[in-house]
C-alpha cells in the first residue's frame, strides 16, 4: 500500500474508532476492524496495539486528522449556528489563544479548531489533536463571559497538556495488560475493545488529576488576557451551589458535581492560585473577601450570580491588582467603580456598601 493510500485508510479507521467517543452505533464496529486490518489472533494483539497507536498519532499530530476528527465531531455532535453563541467564542478563542501562547508559544503550531455544539447541557470538551466543543447549554447557562472563557480555558488546558491522548493510551494499554485481548479471539471483541476504551475517554474529566491541572493552567491563560481571573473559582462556586439546588440535572459529564463531590476541593485550589498570585495579599472564605488577612467586603448576590460567586470576581481583580504593584496608588471611585489605581475592583449593586466606604477600607488595608 503506498503511503498516502495507507494514510487514508488510517484517517478512516481512526474517524469511526473517534465515533464511538460520542456513543454511536454498534453497527460500526466491525467496520473498525476491518478499516484497520485486525487480525482475528491473539499474536495480533500487539499489532493491533501498535496501530492504534499510529492512528492516535495521526490524529494527535496531523492537520489531516484534526480535520477528519472535527468534521466527524461535527457531525455526530450537530453544530449551533446560532450567531451570537459564535460570534463570542470566536472572541473568548482569539482572546485565549493569545493568552495560552504567553506562556505555551506551542499552540502557534498547533491551533485549535472548535464549534458550538447543538446541546443544551452545561458542557465543553477537547479532544486529540485540538479539536474542541462547546455546548450551545453553556453560552446560555452562565452570565459572564469570563466564566465561558474559564471553561473554554479548562479544556485548552487539557489540550496543551494533552490529556486526551495520555488517557486513550493509558485505556488500551490497562485493558490490554489486563488480558481482556487475550480473550477476545474475535475481531469483534477486538473492535468493542476499542469503541469501550474510546467511550472512556470521553470521560477524561473522571481523572482529578488532569481536572486541578487543567484547572490550574488555564488560569495561567487568563492571566494573559482581559477576562478575570478569578473566573475559574467563580463557575466552580456555581457548580458546587448548581449540585445542591434543583438545577443540578442540567449539568452533564464533565463538571457534573454529583460525579464530582470536589468541586468545592477545585474552587479552593483556584482561589489557592489567586491567593499566591496576590503575593499572598488576597483571600476569600465563605463569601467573605480579605485584604492582608482582614474583612476588605461581603458582596451581595446579583440577579445571576451568588454572593459567594462574585466574591471570586473581587478577588480575581484584586489579586491581579496587587501582583501588577497597582497596590502603591490609590483605591478611588470612579463611575461608581472602586478601583486600585488603573485596575477595576469592584462595581457595589444595590446591597453592597458604599463605593466609598469600600475604597476608603480598602485603602486602610491595602
Ligand atoms: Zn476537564
């Protein structure tokens, strides 16, 4: 076979494997072996093995397997057209993807290719080879921009870390170490091995190690772009209130908080970065925000966020205040804006204190 015919039949097979992430048809699986050239014995297994892990790669690394992955995404998904959904994450991925190649120039090579998902569920994932969604559910779930962009953050996260592809390995090589292969003398057998292990790795957010650092990283992101980077404490304030409201069935898969009881364990480990990148100037507990270890204010809640949600906000602001040294000028009020020097604080709504009273205390702590 040459090469370029041996390359096509990989990006196909590889297409229907990547099929089954997204729960498809049963009818497919024989189509996988074939496509791929599975053999029916067990001396096969490793070769199977090594191919699967050549289709990976092709994936993972390849402008023609981004391609066909996004356009099988696309398909099985169904897209949202809707322009105002796309309109902002094209600004959310320009903004992002500026912010992650500040501190990972590696994304120049490798740029994201995304769409909005035709799904009402709160829910975003990234796959290999950059290849990225976001649910139409999340535009309309959250209030800020910044909170989609610290989701969007999340997974580009996963993206540059490559966790979609660490996991998909890890999958196959467990199950086959594990002596299922072994068993499974049928290419059948063979080919539900790969749809179960490409299920799984739709579930990549299970791994709670990969969730606090994609988490982490992403801050890291916004940090290099306009939105607050107290947002990915905010939306995980949300998911831990959203788990104890009646509004927890709209949430799915990945930031489900009744498949993640460690939302709050998330939130505290975003805050945790806030505070260190504060110089350790900046805290939040219980909704209460801190400046130098003393009460700074208590927001109230918004028409679309809680108390404690916002409080992440203040604190996104202040800690980037006191690293950047804003922190040497004055806290003043402008357009009833409490600022530190050149950057915004805190907007008071009807509830909170006094603009003033705000500036004036943050000046006896600061
Ligand atoms: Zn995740």
């Amino acid at each position: 076979m040459n090469l370029k015919k041996k390359f096509l039949s990989a990006v196909t097979a590889a297409t229907l494997v990547v099929s089954f992430i997204f729960g498809t048809p049963v009818a497919q699986a024989s189509l996988i072996g074939t496509a791929i050239g599975i053999g029916t014995t067990l001396a096969e297994g490793a070769a199977m093995r090594k191919q699967v892990k050549e289709i990976i790669k092709k994936f993972n690394e390849t402008p023609e397997g981004q391609e066909a992955l996004y356009q099988n995404f696309r398909e099985k998904q169904g897209v949202d057209t809707t322009p105002e959904y796309n309109e902002r994450l094209d600004i959310i991925m320009a903004n992002l993807t500026r912010g992650v190649a500040a501190v990972d120039p590696s994304i120049k090579d490798k740029p994201y290719k995304y769409f909005v998902a035709d799904n009402d569920a709160l829910n975003a994932a990234c796959a290999m080879g950059h290849v990225m969604m976001v649910n139409r559910g999340t535009f309309k779930a959250l209030p800020s921009e910044d909170e989609i962009a610290a989701i969007v953050g999340h997974e580009m996260g996963h993206g540059q870390l490559n966790h979609g592809v660490k996991s998909l390995e890890k999958q196959v090589n467990q199950r086959i170490t594990s002596g299922l292969v072994g068993a499974a003398i049928g290419g059948g057998a063979i080919t539900s091995l790969i749809a179960d292990v490409a299920l799984n790795n739709m579930d990549a957010h299970k791994d709670k190690k990969f969730e606090t650092q994609a988490d982490l990283i992403s801050i890291d992101y916004l940090v290099n772009t306009p939105y607050n980077i107290g947002a990915t404490a905010a939306v995980m304030q949300r998911f831990v209130e959203l788990s104890i409201g009646k509004e927890r069935s709209r949430l799915t898969a990945i930031f489900k908080p009744s498949d993640h009881p460690d939302s709050a364990k998330r939130r505290d480990a975003a805050a945790k970065k806030l505070f260190e990148y504060s110089g350790k100037h900046v805290e939040v507990k219980n909704g209460v925000v801190s400046v130098n270890k003393k009460t700074f204010m208590k927001p109230v809640a918004s028409s679309t966020m809680s108390g404690a949600e916002r409080s992440y906000f203040v604190m996104g602001n202040l800690a980037r205040a006191f690293h950047d040294g804003q922190n040497k000028n004055e806290a003043t009020v402008v357009n009833g804006t409490v600022m530190l020097g050149n950057q915004e604080i805190v907007t008071p709504l009807e509830g909170d204190e006094d603009a003033q009273v705000i500036a004036d205390r943050l000046n006896s702590l600061k």
